[in-house]
C-alpha cells in the first residue's frame, strides 16, 4: 500500500451514492431531475454545474469506478480495465487503433493531461459553415477560464523529458516554431504514467475532481451500467434502458435498469453517444447522426538516438508545434500537429512494424528510442468529411473511416517532416511506422524513400486518441442534429455534452474544448431547469 | 515456399468468398461461443506462429518450452479481455488457420506441428502485405496479440531496457 491518499476510497468510506449494476440482482428502476450518461470531460463538467445548481443527478457509466489505490502504471492491467476494447479498439477495417477510455472519469482517466483551448482559427470556421454564432474564442473566453481554473490548467515549469526535448532541439535546428503544453496536474510527480491512471491523484481529471464534487453535493453514480436505448414519448425522452454489466465489463448479466428524468444528457463520448441515438432511432431526418465522425489520425515516427531517451519517464506530452497547422489554409492541404507519445513497452511494441530478428533489434533500442507524432487536422478540406458510426448485429458500435486522398498527401508530409526533424535532433537512424519502410541512416536516404512509401491502409500505421463528432452540433438543422445549445433536434429533453458535438476536429488535443463548451452547456440547462443562475465550480 | 507465394497471388475474390466462408461454416461446426476459447487446434497453431513472430526474444535451451506456453497463455488471456464481438472475430480467425482447407488456401502450409519456420515467415509475411485487407489485419491482429502481450510482462522488460514503474508506488 502507497501512502497516497485515494480521494476516492474516502468518499465511499464517507456514504457517497455508488451503485455497481454488476452487483444488483433483479430489475431496478431509479429517478432522477437529470440522467447524464458518461462520466467523461462532457459528462463530469455537467454533472458537477448540475448538481451544484441543486439538481439531483444520476450519472451512469458503463465501465468500473476505479482509483489511484487500482493505478499501478502497468499496461497489461490497465488497457483492458481503463480503456474501451483492451485499448485496442478499431475502426471498421482495422486500420486505425483508437485510444478511448472506459471507466468513470472516461478519457480524462487516462489522457496525457495535455491542454489547449480551441484554436480560433477552427471557432472561426464553425461559425462559417456550421451557423455557430455563439462559438468565437471571445464568448468561450470565460467558460475556458473558468475551467482551467476549476482543473489546474497551467504552465508546466518542470523542464520537457529527453523525448520531447528532441522534438524542441529538432524543430529549432530548422527554424519550426515550438511551444510548451499547459497541463492539468496539481502537484505532478512528473512519472509519466498518466495513460495508465495517475497514481498519485495529481492528475486533475474528471475522476477526482467533478465527479467527486457531484457526489458529495448528493449525486448518484452507477457504474458497469451500459445505456441501451431510449424509450420515446412523443418527443420526450420518457426513460433511458441500461444493461447492468457483469464485473468484467465484457458482457450484460442479465439485470436490467430503467432510469427515468426530466432531462438526459448523452455524454459517452464520439462513437459511443451517436450510437445510444442510433439504437434508440432517435430522429435524424437528414441523415447526419453518426456521420463526420474525426479522429486527428495520427502517424508515428521513430528516432533512434545514441544517448538514452528513456520516454517512458517523465510528464509525456510537454512540447508542440503548430506550424505546420498555421502555414497553410485551414481547408487547404491538410495539416498537423506536432507531439510526441509516451514510450511504454506495451504501446510501442505493438506499434513498431514487423516481427522475429527485425523487431527484437527494435526493441532492443527501446530506451533510445523518441517517438514522434503527427495528428491530421481532419474534417476541414472539402474531402475530409471523417467517419460514419454503424451499429454492429449486437448493437455495439464500429466506425467506419476511410483515408481521403488529401488526408494521406498529409501524412506522407507528415512522416516526412518528423524524420527531418529527428535527424536534425541528431537521431542515428529514423523509422516511419509503415510496413514497407526501413531504419533510414541519413534524411536524404529518408526523404527519398518516405516519398515513395504507398500511403494505404493497414501498410501505414495510423492511430488516433481523439474521437470526435458524431452528433454534429450546427446552427443550421440541415447540417447538425444538435443546435448550438447542445440541445438534440426534434427531442425536448435530450441534450448532448461531449466531443461528438464537434463538427469538425478540434486541431489540438481535445479535452479543454470539451471542458469549456460543456460547461457553457450545462450552465444554461442548469439555468432552464430550475430557473437560476447555475452555480459556478470551483476548484478546492 | 515458392508454391505458397504462387499460391497467394491467386487467392484474389475466390479467396475472401472462400474466407467468408470458411468464417460461417467454422461457425457452424461449434456453437458460437460467449468467450474465446483457446482448443487444441488454436495452441498448435500459437506455438507454431510465436517463435516466429517472437524471434530472437523466445529464450533457446531448457527454458524454451515453460516460455512458450507462457506466451500462449498471455495471448489467450489477452483475447479474453476484448470485447465479445472481437473474441469472436479471432475465434473465427483461428479457426480457419485450424481447418487444413483454409489454412493451406491462406497461409499456404502445411499442418501447424510440420510447418518449418521459414514457411511460417513467408506466411507472416506475405499477409503483412497481402492484397486482401482481410489477410493484413489477420496479421495485424496476430502481431499485436503476440508481441504486445510478450512485452507486457514484467519478466521481459530488464531485456529492452525498460526498469518498470515506480516500486514503491506499483506495489
């Protein structure tokens, strides 16, 4: 045992409502003023401003509540316990591995604490060509400031670990501009575990903060519940149907809980709320649910460094850069953010191309090795419209997203640029992850041969850890189910409070967006509600 | 080895009608499990693909034997960790490299125990790059489930370079 105090643990101790569904037998049925589904950024922002505002809340949320005493940094435990499909989940042909989480608290459970507020230049083509007249950077202003304040969002003063120090020295070589990452920690051990669970609390996630604060302002939380489908009353939303998971999570047990509210809010996150509206046949007369669904796909390179990187070590994700986001028009070629990824051996074996002699000499670099990666702006050219969302025979979800040519023009660019870049950091040799590509000794070499590699499916290695859309939130309802108020068309109690509202991707990791918007969100729902200013959160 | 690259280039439309196939009649010939089970067929088939997949990693000597199984054991315990729907996406995988008419119309050898790794590799390798999407996330899946879950191990990490978590905070 760890002398960490689980904030967690103490709030169970202290009586906070917590029902596991794994544990019921039998049917149940529960009240409640608002049913929020997820416990996500969008959920726990909302479920916090809520039950502040004297709401009585029920937050249902199909993973495990889990907590620092759980969180031993080691990937074989924490993948399939935190994260949606073992951290293997997968778009529809297999192509993309997706990074989501699954446990109260979802994605903010496991980020890498990176914060960004949206990049104006994305606000100023919402307002364009979704309607969105209330989303300029000057009217999100307030509610990112808030929320920064409520999660800790600040400067990281703790100098960048070795791998991302290579991203800045590179960069600089060659005149790229870079800049550090604001973060959410409070007291940071600076371990860099943050994608396993923070072990120490310091992370300011939804886990620790909101969702303890809804609780102890009399909340409910039932865990290992998966919502099933809506159940429709003229255009009200009369109940919300959920399976009660087995305590592995993998398979319903049997009990079936009905919740009834005044109002629903669907914050499961992309992927997982476009598809509660899809198995409930929500209303969708333009045929837009589960459609621009993005994902910043991701290419990965790496740098093979004489002296050792060790990125496993370390706060992940302190430096970036946006120039190659800036140079150009933002529905113009398309561009991408520069980071890089923590090293752990689970995430990097499996990502390192190839098998027998070939990967064993790879991993036996594994302490020398800086990663690198680059996240595709999507859903900006005229041909990058994202992902569609089925619903498997079983009704679980599958994205269905395909390449664009322009978006694979973006990542042979891409995978061109971090090679020069690691080079210019002094790397020894360089691998782009791609099947077909070799350990390059010099950027010649590099540039001669990445410009050759086919940009396919499956042969380049893609990933992504940002879902978004789904829902699409527009001012105009031929473009956007959700009106800019996150209230769901043609529903007079639905609302949706996540990043599926996104109708493009956001450009920079996404959590603050979602935290800020959100909160804007649930601050006027709270206000419709009972007829009050909403309460502001604060941090403690 | 040659036959079995020509062999490939042939698959083409036949060979995804035949895998789809084979997928549903693999299907029929068990009841779809809730859970992926690993039989005997699936074992023969992991200890033949791992020393392969593994390489220079699976220790030679007296240990070799107790590593092997081990690493079959961590990938059946990582398959049973994904969700039902998958599970039963690699049980069907495993199934058609278990049945003799689909494993040597797709991976183009002979049973799993006669298989000498140099055909395991070419097998590996030619799905790696294999026309049929369906044949490259096979191998997708297969490198993923083996490599990833050698190397979640604590066992495995003094090898890279790796020293593990923070002890006092991991125990």
């Amino acid at each position: 045992m760890s002398a960490v105090p689980d904030p967690i643990q103490a709030g169970l101790a202290a009586g906070w409502k917590v029902i596991d569904a794994a544990t019921l037998d039998g049917h149940r049925t529960l009240e409640a003023d608002v049913v929020v589904i997820g416990s996500g950024a969008g959920g726990g922002v909302t479920a916090e401003i809520l039950a502040l505002s004297g709401l009585k809340v029920l937050i249902v949320e199909e993973g495990a509540l889990r907590s620092s005493k759980d969180f031993k940094m080691r990937e074989a435990e924490a993948y399939p316990a935190l994260y949606q499909e073992s951290a293997a989940r997968k778009t529809r042909d297999k192509s993309i591995n997706i990074l989501q989480g699954k446990a109260v608290g979802g994605s903010t459970t496991v980020n890498w604490t990176s914060s960004f507020r949206t990049p104006p230049a994305t606000l100023a083509f919402w307002q364009r060509e979704f309607a969105l007249k209330d989303y300029s950077p000057e009217a999100l202003a307030p509610w990112f400031a808030m929320m920064e304040q409520r999660l800790h969002i600040e400067d990281w003063p703790t100098p960048p670990n070795e791998n991302n120090e290579l991203l800045r020295k590179g960069a600089a070589k060659l005149n790229i501009p870079v800049a550090a990452i604001r973060r959410n920690v409070k007291g940071c051990w600076n371990l860099g575990y943050c994608g396993m669970g923070c072990p120490t609390n310091a992370k300011q996630s939804m886990l620790v903060t909101t969702i303890p604060s809804a609780l102890q302002h009399g909340a409910t939380l039932l865990t290992h519940a998966r919502a099933e489908r809506f159940v429709w009353q003229g255009d009200r939303a009369d109940s919300l149907q959920c399976s009660a998971l087995s305590a592995d999570g993998l398979a319903p047990s049997g009990s079936r809980i009905t919740l009834r509210a005044r109002h629903f809010v669907v914050a499961g996150g992309a992927i997982n709320s476009p598809a509660l509206l899809l198995r409930s046949r929500a209303p969708d007369p333009h045929s837009l649910l589960g459609r621009r669904t993005f994902l910043h796909p991701t290419l990965i390179s790496a740098g093979i460094f004489e002296q050792a990187v060790d990125g496993f070590s370390g706060a992940p994700q302190t430096i970036y850069s946006d120039h190659f986001l800036e140079t150009q028009a933002i529905d113009g070629p398309v561009g991408f953010k520069l980071e890089v990824p923590p090293m752990h051996p689970v995430l990097l074996s499996t990502t390192m191309a190839g098998f027998g002699q070939l990967h064993a000499d790879t991993m036996r670099q594994f302490s020398h090795l800086q990663g690198m990666l680059a996240l595709l702006r999507d859903g900006f050219h005229a041909d990058s419209r994202g992902g569609r969302v089925h619903l498997r025979s079983d009704g679980s979800p599958e994205l269905d997203y395909v390449m664009s040519k322009p978006m694979w023009e973006g990542a042979q660019r891409a995978l061109l640029t971090m090679a020069e870049i690691q080079f210019a950091a002094g790397a020894l040799k360089v691998a782009p992850v791609h099947e077909q590509a070799r350990h390059y000794s010099s950027w010649a070499e590099a540039q001669k041969e990445i410009a050759a590699l086919p940009m396919k499916p499956l042969q380049t290695r893609v990933a992504s850890a940002h879902v978004m859309g789904g829902c699409t939130m527009s001012g105009d309802e031929r473009s956007g189910v959700v009106a800019g108020d996150g209230r769901y068309r043609g529903l007079s109690n639905v609302s949706v409070h996540d990043g599926s509202l996104f109708p493009t991707s956001i450009g920079a990791n996404p959590q603050l967006s979602i935290y800020g918007m959100t909160a804007r969100l649930a601050s006027q729902l709270a206000q419709q509600l009972t007829g009050k200013p909403a309460a502001q959160p604060r941090a403690a | 080895m040659q036959t079995s690259r020509r062999s490939f280039l042939k698959i083409g439309l036949a060979g995804a009608v035949t895998l789809a196939a084979g997928g549903l009649l693999y299907r029929q010939f068990r009841a779809a499990p809730q859970q992926f089970e690993l039989d005997s067929p699936g074992r023969d088939m992991l200890a033949a693909v791992i020393p392969v997949m593994l390489g220079p990693v699976l220790p030679d000597g007296p240990e070799r034997a107790a590593a092997l199984d081990d690493a079959i054991e961590a990938v059946r315990i990582a398959i049973v960790g994904l969700p039902l729907a998958v599970q039963k996406e690699v049980q069907d995988l495993f199934g058609l490299m278990a049945l003799a008419p689909t494993r040597r119309l797709l991976a183009g050898i002979p049973p799993w125990a006669e298989a000498t790794p140099e055909q395991i590799a070419a097998f590996l390798q030619s799905w790696r790059g294999h026309r049929l999407a369906l044949l490259q996330s096979a191998y997708h899946a297969l490198h993923d489930l083996i490599i990833g879950s050698w190397y979640a191990q604590p066992a495995h990490w003094a090898a890279i370079g790796y020293p593990g978590p923070m002890k006092e905070l991991a125990a």
